[in-house]
C-alpha cells in the first residue's frame, strides 16, 4: 500500500509535466489542425535555456534559490516564446494554405534541426546539474516503507496546478481567449468578424511554448540532467497525451498526461522498466479502440 | 512608351525591418549559442562566445536586409525547370510521355552505370572511387524502394504512416535470425521476410482502422516505437542492443563474395579479387527489387484494388457510400507497402551484415516519409528524384572539405549533416509545398484530352 502510495505520487508529478506539454500540442492541433511535431524539441530548448541561465545567474552571484529560479522562470519562458513565434512564422505559415502533410514534414524538418543544433550548439554529452531543490517529508511510515513527498515534487504539482487555473482563466475570460476558440471553430468566419487569426495563431504557438518552457525547468529541476534528445521521446509521449485526453480539448490534454504518467510510473514499479514506453504506447492503441476521438474530445462530425 | 521606371527600394524601413529581425535572432541564440555549457570541475561551468553569437545576429541582418532590398521585389524570374514545372498549364503543355521517357533514361543510366564505371576503371585506367559510390548508390536505392514501398500507404492509400520502418525492421531481422540461426541463404528469407513484414502490416492495420488522419500517425508511430523497444529488449532472439552480426551476403546463383573459399565469384570465372564485385551485385539485387516496387505499384494503380486506394484517398465518405469495403481496402495497402518495407529490410541486413535497433529509430520513418512527401505524394519519378537528393545530397555533406577553408581547421562538417538535413526538408518543403515533381497522371480520365492534374487538384483525403 505505502508502495502504492509513493508510485501515484511520483506519476502525478510526472504525469504534469506531460500535462504542460501536452498543452502546447492540443492547442496548435485545435487552432491549426496540426501535429506540431516540433514542440517536444521547443521543450528540450526550453530545459537547455533554463539550465544555462540558472548557471549564469550562480555565476553572477544570485544565490538565493528562489529568486533565481523565478528569474530562470520569466527568462526561460520568454526566450522559448521567441523560438516558439519563429517556428511558426518562418515552418508553417507560408504553408498554412497548403494541404495537410506538408506542415506536418516542415514540422519533423524542424524537430530534426532543433535537436541537431542544440548538439552542435551545447555537445552532445548530457548536462547535469546538482539538485537544486532538496528537501522532502515524510507522509507516514509502512512497515518496512515510508512514503516520502519531496518538495520539487510539490513544486511540480503546485506550478502545474496554478499554470492551469491561469491558463483557464486566460482562455475562459479574456478577448485573447476568445479569439482563440473563434478560430478554433471556424477561422474564416472569426477573420470576417475582425479576429486576427495571424496574430492568434502566433500567440498560441507563443504560449503553448512557454508552457513547454516551464515542462522543460520542471523536468531539469526533477531529473537533474537534460541532453539534447529529451525532447523526442517526452514529445511523443505529450502527444500521447494529447491524443488520449482528446486532441484539442484542455483538460483532456492535462488528464491524459496524468493518465500517462501513472501508467510508465505504475508500469516500471510492478514489471519491467524496459517496457514502460511500450504500456504507454499500447494503453494509447487500446483508448483509440474503443474511443476514437480520445476521453475528452468531441467526436468529430463528418459533413459532405 | 517608356518602360516603367522601378521605385527604388526603400532604405530605412528595410533597415528596421532587418534590425527587429537581428532582434528577433538574439533573442533565440543569446544562451543557447552566445554561451556554452563545458563540463568543470564542480559540475558545469559556463564560457561565454560572443563573437559566435555577433556573426549569428550578423548574417540574420544581412541576410534580411538583402532580401528586403533585392529579392522580394524583383522584378525577375527563375526561367521554369523543364520538369518541375509550378502552373497546370505547363503541366497540360508537357505530355505524359515526357515523365516516362525521363523514367526510363534514368532507369538507363542506372543499368548500365556499375559496369560502365568497372569498364572504365579496368580497362581504360581510370580511377574512379567506384566502390564509394556504388555503395552511395546502394544506399540510394533502398531509399528509394522504401519511398516507393511507403507510397503505396501514403500516395495512393492516403494513410499518414509514421512508423514505417518498424516493416523495415521486421524484414531486417527475420531474415537475420532465420540466416544466423538456420543458416537459410538471402534468396530463401527473402519471401519470408516480407510475408512477415505483410502480417505484421495487417495486425497494425486493424486497430487503427477505425482511426482518421493524425489519430492514425500517431497509431503508427507509436507501433515503430513498440517495435523497435521490444526488438531492443528481448535479448535471447535479437541480441538486444548488440545486435546481430556475420549476417550473409546473398550469393551470385551459389558463389559467394568471399576472398577465400570453396566456391568463390572470383575463382569460378578466374578473375582477381576485388570488393568491388560483391557490391556490384548487391547494386543489382537493390536495382531490380526497386523496380519490382515500381512496377507492382504501377500495375496495382490499374487493378481495381489500386483504384480503391486512389478513391479511398480522396474521399472515404463516398467509398463507402458507394459500397466500398475500405477495412479490405486499407488492410491491403497497409500490407503491400509493409511486403516492400520487409524486402528492402532484408536487404538492407543482407548488405549490412550487422543490424542493431540502432538502424531502425524513428528517424528513419521521417526520412522516407520526408522522400515521399518531397516527391510529390503518389508520383514515382518524384520519389526517386527526392531520395536521390535527400540521400545524396546527405552524403555529399560528409566531403565538404573545401567549408574547412572557411570554417578552419576545427570544423567538423559531419556534425551539421543532420542539422542542415533539417532545415533542407523545411526549406524545400516551403519553396515547393506539393513537392518537386508536383504533378501526377491521373489513373482515369473521362476523355482523352484531360491531360495531367495540375497541382492544385491534386490534394490528398482526410484519410
């Protein structure tokens, strides 16, 4: 049972930073309709930017932690907001009136860039860093186990949690939010009633980005080591996500990171760790059988 | 009358537009470029480049600078490449013969290029490095059988397959193991593999067949994901990590390429030892299993199932409506284009002689998927166009001797070849969205003067 309980803490808090990814991925696919495939390298960046700046900051002198982190925070979302508006502006615009696959190969083209020159750019040796956040408490004490909760896991679920309320109020309640579900529902018809669609497409890459950018301080911050290829397989498992929860829909981007997380998590501490990917993987067939559009999402009608 | 005098091109706002994006530039590269993190003794340390990052920021200014002053108001054109033609009246103007004819010189060229190359170099002395670049176009080919094989998914059925190379995978090691294990000659697996690679095809193909569009890509991949991890893990059959080496080459009707033995190429026909004819064959091997490929495809785009993949691509509401079976329908393509992944998996161990999970990754899936999307989805002459410059044009990057001039001396270029491999399939892809040969013949036509569909009809289903 204590093990039970320690395994769902550690998949909640994996399962959030799939659920901020997943994010970045269900909104381009509900505004754009397409696989940004991208964005799991924009999240590897995101990871690299907040490592190098939390290295510059202790090198200039800013040793209180949480000071730093909330300045590697503002930075690392800013820069990957940048890198997230020039993806788009300069691999899927000049296609957006074209037929589906070709942004979906710019996309790859991307991914396949992004990685590269951040082993060029960085090397190719993982990056690690001492932990920065230590600390944990002790719930309560099995037999033979005690259920620990550290404080970068809590940090992870309270960062998620507020990040979602924002996000939600932003999408919910202001004109941007607005606008977005207008194009997400027709975006002809939101262009003709004086919505920006341009502008719109690019704000939502921008914060689907520094969503991602916040995943990637999470998950340096968790781990303590990054290299330049995390971002494909946390990617593919994001869209995993994405596409469980129902693609396009918000929550169902969130509860499928969940979902996954539990799944590796619960995965690797009763059978075998070698296998957790392919749990994932075939828990995701197995969902598609039985609910074509994902657990969220709106079946899809199909008009002639 | 005066030809219209042209406006200058003005200064400042293209000043200020080259500036935001040298802006643009340093944000992006401020710390992932302009500082690098090194290995310390106390864990990373930082070590700022600034010059690096003021080159970066440079060429972006520059770079925008001249585009915004020469380039986006030009008043010239490219002259149109006679087949890569962008209007549909060009493509009206240019008879289905042409892209044939143009086939079957290539296919020409490609008979007799080895033999030509051993000619030369035996007889007349020359010294060409034939053996690299018959090997390149060994390389080549198997791309461009896979392209075709990926094509009959893709191009004609419509399906979104990312993970392709899991059939490659699964051809690849059955005959490994069936060779290392059985000691089963090339010839003998080779139906087996790709009867394997085909199964495998269905058993993917039923779950997804319910799928649309993305659902189905992302199905796909993570089904060569699966593949590749459990090829990785299960130890006592694959080798796991290791891989399996000593595979054997296919032999030439019984002899083998080997330097030394009973029955070797060499010593039956009495010629010296050279490497170089093992790799002729195998070339021929590629060559022919290729053209099978295209041949196959050709034949099925005529056969009612080929028709039904064509029809399904372009609209499943209405095959269905019209009585279609499409589970048959999408099962089929799924299994012929995994039969020609299965093949060319087999081959490509047999030429190998090693395979590790290692070859099969997801990039591979990308590649090939990158080759037919490039070419042109459902067009054969533009798939091997694209593989020969994706492949190609890759391999030309590790000689690249003359970029050490400029770069110095510590410049690595096999370091940038994935990285420019990138961003070529973001730049052609931009510069050419219906990929390079962007016309198609059309399968049928209601009278005989239809001529080729021009690009803009040629748009792919919802799949």
């Amino acid at each position: 049972m204590e093990y039970f309980l320690q395994q769902l803490i550690n998949g909640i808090a994996l399962g959030s930073i799939y659920g901020l990814i997943a994010i970045g991925y269900t909104m381009v696919y509900g505004i754009i309709g397409m696989i940004n495939f991208a964005h799991g390298d924009v999240f590897m960046v995101g990871a690299f930017i907040a490592l190098i700046s939390f290295l510059g900051l202790m090198a200039v002198g800013v040793t209180f932690v949480p000071l730093a982190l909330i300045l590697v925070l503002v930075v690392a979302m800013l820069l990957t907001s940048a890198w997230g508006w020039t993806i788009e502006r300069v691999a899927y615009r000049p296609l957006r009136s074209s037929f589906r696959l070709a942004p979906l190969i710019t996309a790859i083209g991307m991914s396949i860039a992004l990685q590269n020159f951040m082993q060029v750019a960085q090397g190719a040796r993982v990056k690690p860093l001492q932990p920065v956040i230590t600390g944990r408490f002790e719930m309560f004490a099995g037999d033979n186990f005690a259920v620990t909760l550290s404080n970068i896991q809590i940090l992870i679920v309270v960062t998620t949690i507020v990040l979602m309320a924002v996000f939600w109020l932003i999408i919910d309640r202001t004109s941007l939010g607005r606008s977005l579900r207008a194009c997400e529902q027709d975006r002809m018809m939101a262009a003709l009633c004086g919505v920006n669609v341009d502008r719109t497409i690019s704000l939502t890459f921008v914060m689907g980005a520094a969503l991602a950018a916040v995943a990637g301080l999470l998950y340096l911050l968790y781990y303590g080591v990054i290299d330049f290829f995390i971002g494909f397989i946390v990617g593919i498992k994001a869209f995993t996500a994405a596409v469980l929860g129902g693609i396009g829909s918000l929550p169902g981007a969130m509860l499928g990171g969940l979902i996954i997380g539990l799944i590796e998590t619960f995965w690797s501490a009763y059978f075998t760790i070698e296998y957790k990917d392919v749990a994932a993987f075939s828990m995701l067939a197995l969902v598609l059988i039985f609910f074509p559009s994902g657990l969220l999402g709106r079946p899809e009608v199909e008009k002639v | 009358m005066e030809p219209a005098v042209r406006e200058k091109p003005r200064l400042l706002p293209a000043l200020w537009d080259a500036a935001i994006a040298a802006g643009i530039a340093f944000l992006l590269f401020c710390l992932v470029l302009g500082v690098r993190t090194v290995d310390g003794v106390y864990g990373l340390t930082l070590q700022p480049r600034p010059v690096l990052l003021a080159v970066v920021v440079g060429i972006v200014f520059f770079g925008r600078l001249a585009l915004n002053l020469f380039w986006w108001d030009r008043d010239w054109r490219f002259p149109p490449l006679p087949f890569f033609s962008r209007t549909a009246k060009d493509a009206k103007d240019r008879a289905p013969r042409d892209i044939y004819r143009v086939g079957l010189v290539l296919i020409g060229f490609a008979a007799v290029f080895p033999l030509l190359g051993l000619v030369l170099n035996k007889v007349f002395g020359a010294n060409l490095p034939l053996l690299y670049l018959i090997d390149l176009s060994i390389l080549v080919l198997t791309y461009v059988m896979l392209g075709w094989g990926l094509n009959i998914v893709v191009g004609l059925a419509g399906l979104l397959d990312l993970g392709y190379v899991a059939f490659y995978a699964v051809g690849a090691y059955t005959f490994a193991i069936l060779a290392t294990t059985f000691g089963w000659s090339f010839w003998m697996c080779l139906p087996l593999a790709g009867i394997l690679a085909a199964f495998w095809g269905i058993v993917l193909g039923f779950p997804v067949l319910r799928l649309r569009g993305d659902y189905l890509a992302i199905v796909t991949l993570a089904f060569g994901e699966i593949i590749r991890i459990v090829i990785q893990n299960w130890t006592e059959l694959t080798g796991g990590p290791n891989g399996i080496s000593n595979i054997p080459e296919p032999s030439f009707f019984g002899l083998e390429f080997a330097f030394r033995g009973d029955n070797t190429f060499h010593q039956f026909f009495g010629l010296p030892y050279d490497a170089i004819y093992g790799s002729i064959w195998l070339y021929y091997i590629i060559l022919v299993m290729a053209l099978i490929t295209n041949a196959v495809t050709l034949r099925l785009r005529r056969l009612p199932i080929g028709r039904a993949w064509e029809a399904l691509r372009e609209d499943e509401i209405a095959c269905r409506s019209l009585g279609m079976n499409t589970t048959t329908t999408k099962l089929s393509a799924f299994a012929t284009g995994a039969l020609f992944g299965g093949f060319a998996g087999s081959f490509f161990a047999a030429r190998q002689s090693f395979i590790s999970p290692e070859s099969f990754t997801f990039i591979e899936s990308a590649i090939i998927l990158s080759i037919v999307v490039l070419g042109g989805m459902g067009s054969q002459l533009g798939v091997a166009i694209a593989a020969v410059v994706m492949i190609g044009g890759f391999e030309a990057l590790r000689h690249t001797d003359s970029l050490q001039l400029v770069f110095g001396t510590g410049f690595d270029p096999t370091l940038y070849r994935m990285l420019f491999f990138g961003l070529a399939m973001v730049a052609i892809m931009v510069w050419r969205p219906r990929g390079l040969v962007s016309t198609r013949q059309p399968t049928v036509t209601l009278n005989k003067d239809a001529g080729s569909i021009s690009k803009d009809l040629v748009s792919e289903g919802s799949g």
